[in-house]
C-alpha cells in the first residue's frame, strides 16, 4: 500500500515538473527561443571609412540606444570600407546565422549587385528596420569657377570630360548614380564619358585638394565644411529646401530647372538568416529608438528626415525600389545583363 501512494506520488510530481518546464519552453519560445538575448556585444559595421554616411549613421545608432539605456551590451562600430559597401556584404554571408552582427546600407547595397560589382544582393541579408532620409549634394571648392548645378552642366553638355566628378560610392552606385541622374534630366548627352573617381575615404579632402571638381555626396557627409565655408554647395537633389542654417540655403536642382530627385534612404540589416528572436528583438527595439528625443534630436543635428519603416514594410520596400534602380540604370547603360 505504501508502495502504491509512493508511486502515484512520483506521479504527480513528475507530470508536475513537466507541466513547469513545459510552461518554461513555450515562454522562451514565445520569446524568440533566446529570453536573456543579447548577452555578449555587439558588432556593429560600417560598409565605408571613418566619417562617412554609413559611419555616422550606425555610431548614432549605438550611441542613441546606449543613451537611452535600450540595449545594456556595449555596441563596438567597426569600418569594413571596400567595394563600395561589397566587401561587408561578402563578410555578412560567412556570418549566416549569426545573432550578434548589424550593419547599415542605404541604396549602394541594391546597386552594387544590380551593376555587376557584388553576385550578392540585399536578398543576401536580414533587412531589420528603415530608419531615416538623407540626400544627395553636389559641392565644389569655395573659390570654384562653377557658381550654379546648371554652370556644371553646361560644361558637360559642351565636353563630358571637362568635369572631374568624385564620389565615396564605387562607379555605378549611389555618388555616380544621383550624379548621373540629375546630369540626364538636365539634358547632358554621352553619360559614360563623364569621368567619375571612386575614393574609399572621404571625397572632400580629394576636392578641397584639387584632384576633382566636384564632389557627389550626402548633405550629412560635408555639412561642416559648408559651414566652415570651405565648400560650396550648388544643390541638393531632395523634392524641397531640407534642414537649418546654412542647409537650409542650398537650392534643390528642381528650382534650378532640373526636374529630378533622389532620395538616400539609410537602414540596419543583420546577416542572412539571422535568428527569429534576434530579428524580434532588434525590430522592436529599432521601434523604440525612433520615438526617443534622443533620435529626435540626431535626426535633426545631421538634417536627417524620418524614413522609419518595420522589417516587413521596409523587404516590401526594398522589392519595390530593386525594381526601380533597375530602370535608372538601364537607362544610363549600365545594368547587369
């Protein structure tokens, strides 16, 4: 008899602890498999050189969510330049998988593949969130002979090559290409004759050296040589007048008569099949920081606008704008065939 209520002891206390450690699974899996994610740091990349668009964007990040206590593990940056963002993209497939890798890319990501650069392509990533809008800008040194967008183009119209332009993107990606955009609605003919020089670093030292005449950038990249007065800007290539003090008084190309706009969209994306709780966790915390002042505030010190977009709206995006570089460079021939 003893023995009978010993065993139906055992019993109950066994299905007990299974119902306990079955309640415990269904709540790790319920968040994402992983409930103490992340406890190791973080390595955080930037596709190009120190100071650049991708550089000050993922440092802001890190900093942001540092600031604002969102993420606790330390969020180191680094610089992983090359190939106009396709050496990362090269190192991001050898960390398939991995749970504590994110990097940002804006249109170069989509470029480099659709040109031939890179076989691998945004498809080759995690896309996590779109978080904001930057645009192009075309300067030129202080004591320029080109005072206007359309005095450069005139130029070109008459002689492709009288022009040197430069860029931190890789011929074919986004530099080139916003260039290249406003160059064709402005009317200039022989697009691949204009020469276009690639630097790995920043392209502003490259101008205010005198190796090019113009330089092809984003307005975050160079605003404090415009304030400086070191450089000169002709345009921008936003819909409208963005940002304050002296960005707020660069003319668009459009009021210059040049009906074209180009937008640099900048977003975070981990390696290919980065873990379902991790991608949970990093696109609700994204969600998040986009809401703190802190944001707010670095949103618009670098005269950035809002583009925040969640990681399905920003694949569904990401499909779409694929689509559309296709066309711009097809036009310009320079598409993959």
């Amino acid at each position: 008899m003893r023995i009978k209520k010993m065993v139906t002891v055992v019993v109950v206390v066994s299905l007990a602890l299974s119902l306990v450690l079955s309640g415990c699974t269904q709540k790790q899996a319920s968040s994402g498999g992983n409930a103490d994610y992340p406890k190791r740091p973080m390595e955080f990349i930037a596709p190009g050189g120190a100071g650049g668009g991708w550089d000050l964007t993922i440092r802001t990040v890190a900093k942001v969510l540092q600031d604002t206590k969102l993420v606790s593990v330390p969020m180191p940056v680094t610089n992983r330049p090359g190939g106009g963002g396709g050496v990362n993209l090269a190192y991001l497939q050898e960390k398939k998988g991995s749970d504590s890798i994110i990097s940002v890319y804006s249109p170069p990501l989509i470029l480099i593949n659709l040109n031939g650069s890179t076989d691998f392509s945004y498809k080759d990533t995690t896309p996590l969130a779109r978080l904001i809008a930057d645009y192009g800008v075309f300067v030129v040194a202080k004591d320029s002979k080109f005072q206007t967008i359309n005095d450069v183009m005139e130029a070109l119209k008459k002689d492709p090559k009288s022009v040197k332009i430069g860029g931190n993107s890789s011929a074919g990606s986004m530099d080139h290409i916003q260039f290249l955009m406003m160059a064709k609605a402005a009317g200039v003919k022989n697009l691949k004759e204009i020469d276009y020089v690639s630097f790995q670093e920043s392209g502003a030292s490259q101008i205010l050296g005198g190796h090019i005449d113009l330089f092809s950038t984003g307005l975050g990249e160079v605003q404090g040589l415009l304030e400086s007065g070191d450089l000169k800007a002709l345009a921008h290539t936003a819909e409208k007048r963005v940002g304050t003090g002296v960005v707020a008084e660069i003319p668009t190309v459009k009021e210059q008569g040049i009906d074209a706009t180009f937008v640099n969209w900048r977003g975070l994306f981990g390696p290919p099949e980065m873990p379902d709780y991790a991608v949970k966790y990093w696109t609700d915390v994204l969600a998040k920081m986009v809401e703190t002042e802190e944001w707010k505030e670095a949103r618009e010190r670098n005269n950035w606008d809002d583009a925040y977009l969640d990681a399905d709206e920003f694949k569904a995006f990401l499909d779409k704008t694929n689509e559309d570089y296709k066309g711009i460079l097809e036009e310009i021939g320079m598409l993959k065939k």
